[in-house]
C-alpha cells in the first residue's frame, strides 16, 4: 500500500487533486484509516492513475474520464471509439487555430500598412440581381442557437431523402432562409429548402425578386461579415429589406476538403425606399 504522500510523488499529482478525484468518484483511495483518516492507494492504482493522467492530456473532460473507466472492463472497442472522436475534436480545434494565425497574419500586416483592422469588408463585393421564382421542398421551424449545427444535417437529410424517394428533381444548391431578425426563447424562425422542378405536396412558391447578392468563398464564420456590408450597403444606396435573408450552399461541405473551398451565395432581398 501507498500512502497519498507516496503516491502523489510518484504519479506528480498532488494531494489535494487526490482529494478531488476521490470526492467526485473518479479514483477512490484503495483504504482510508478510521483512525486518522490517512488515505492509502494499491500498487495496482498507479496504473489506473497513469491512465487518468493520459485522458486528461486529450482534454477529456473529468466526467468523460469517470464513464470510460466504468466501461474499461467492456474491452478496448469503446475506448478506441472515444479517443477517435476526441482526436477529431482536436483536429477540428487546430484548424480553428490555424486560420485565427492566418487572421492575425493578415490584420498585423494591414495595420503595419496603416490599414483598418476591418480594411477586409473592402473586399466584399456587393451585386444588384433579379433572382427567378422559385419552387421549394421545405422544412421550417424554430431553432435553438445550440442546436445549428446538427439541424443542418438532419433538415437536409430529410429534404434529400425525399427527393430521392419520390424521384424529384432538385433545380438549385441547397438553402436556408432565415425569417426572424433575432432569437426568440423559442429559437430562430428557419426554413431549410432544396429548390426542385416538381409541384408536389410539401412545396411553396418563393419570390424574392430583386436582391443584393455576395459570393463568399471561405469558412461560414465570415458570414456575419457579408451581412454588415450588406446592410451598409442597403442603408447608404436607399434599399428595404422585403423578404427574409438566405444562403444558398454551392459547395456541399462534407466535399470540401478545407473550409476555403466553400462556396456560398448570400442573398439580401429589398427595395428602393419611396
């Protein structure tokens, strides 16, 4: 048996993490002392401890690393699957990481030019265009902030599947239309849509008429940026807003081998004011 102090040098973790990790479940001390309240650990605990010391180097989270050692015992098959998904998390992160150095690059170079940080709206072109009616297979609901993500997936899924099932013929990238100006308790008014050819149960007209149009090639992070110009743009040539906003994906994402290989068209619909 280890005494805490023993262990805890041996394992370079502290007593009071020790503590911790028996308070929450995570590494129970193998015999406290009823006495003293000394705590002791078993030899076997050293490896349990190297272990735990191993997840929390791929930033799993205590109680990720609480239900992997429950299941230890199940076999390697769970703890593979988890260490897969943890290392596409972190891929995912450098990528993130990677085009933020790229930013900053950029921005210290555009202001040892004597440039604005915000010197890149310049680039954003801005377009007049008259967009044709439209026929849409749609999905439309309120949708949580949070929960973006995986709506896209499964609303397209859905849409996809059905044109595949009823032998439909999609006339134009894939869409969303965005029919509230902000989140509500309730999420955000969202229509998912895929334009096709056939009028069948499910479908609706869709009209935008005359539009501001933006081609944005890179991450969808830049997508706010092409709504600020879009909006100076309506508000300094005189245009009102007429329809609800939308994005059209040319690039299907799971086909984009980075981020600056996607292609999305950003649609503004309005007006001239009287």
């Amino acid at each position: 048996m280890l005494s805490i102090g023993e262990f805890s040098r041996i394992c370079k973790v502290s007593p009071k993490t020790l503590r911790y990790y028996a308070e929450i479940g995570l590494l129970l001390p193998e015999k406290i002392n009823p006495e003293n309240g000394y705590r002791y650990y078993a030899i076997e605990q050293l490896e349990t401890m190297l272990f735990i010391n191993r997840l929390k180097e791929y930033r799993f989270s205590l109680e990720e690393m609480k239900e992997i050692l429950k299941e230890e015992g199940a076999g390697e098959e769970k703890l593979c699957l988890a260490l897969i998904q943890k290392k596409k998390e972190m891929e995912r992160q450098v990528q993130e990481f990677e085009r933020t150095l790229k930013r900053l690059d950029y921005d210290i170079s555009n202001l040892r030019q004597g440039n604005s940080i915000l010197s890149y709206l310049e680039n954003i072109e801005i377009q007049l265009t008259e967009v044709p009616k439209m026929n849409l297979l749609y999905i439309r609901k309120n949708i949580l902030e949070q929960d973006f993500p995986q709506e896209y997936g499964k609303c397209f899924g859905k849409l996809f599947q059905r044109i595949a099932e009823e032998k439909l013929t999609a006339a134009a990238p894939p869409m969303v239309l965005f029919h509230s100006a902000e989140f509500s308790p309730c999420g955000l008014d969202t229509e998912f849509a895929v334009p096709v050819k056939e009028y069948v149960t499910g479908t609706r007209d869709f009209a935008p008429g005359l539009c501001l149009k933006t081609v944005l090639q890179g991450a969808y992070s830049d997508l706010p940026s092409v709504y600020t110009k879009q909006i100076e743009w309506a508000e300094r040539e005189g245009y009102a807003c007429t329809n609800a906003l939308f994005e059209c994906y040319v690039t299907d994402p799971s086909e984009a081998a980075e981020e600056s290989g996607l292609i999305t068209e950003v649609y503004y619909p309005v007006k001239k004011k009287a």
